[in-house]
C-alpha cells in the first residue's frame, strides 16, 4: 500500500505553477489558439491529477 508521504511526490504541483505561467506568456505573446489550448489541456490535466492524488491521501487517512 502506498503510504501518504509517498503519493505527495507524484502532485504536479510545481509544474502546474510553470504550466500556468507559460500558458499566459503564450497569450501575451500573441500565439496560435491550438498552441494556447494544447498548455491549457496540460494545465487542466495536471490539475486534475493532483485532485486524484488528494482524494486517494483522504482515503488512506481514513483507513
């Protein structure tokens, strides 16, 4: 079984933050729209991935 501390390292959460910020450096600099919603599906992806990790440490805490 996995223990909390180690699904912590598999959050995205630095990388979200990099995602994010590249997602507004594409809007700023005038970028296709493919290009803006192809980081933007990244940014969601990642998100969500750390949504799943949050509900599966929840779960462990209530074991």
């Amino acid at each position: 079984m996995l223990e909390k501390k180690s699904l912590c390292r598999y959050i995205p959460h630095k990388g979200i933050h990099e995602k994010v910020q590249v997602t507004v450096d594409y809007y700023g600099q005038g970028r296709d729209n493919s290009e803006i919603l192809n980081q933007a599906q990244e940014v969601e992806n990642d998100i969500t991935r750390v949504f799943e990790v949050l509900d599966k440490i929840k779960e462990l805490h209530c074991e």
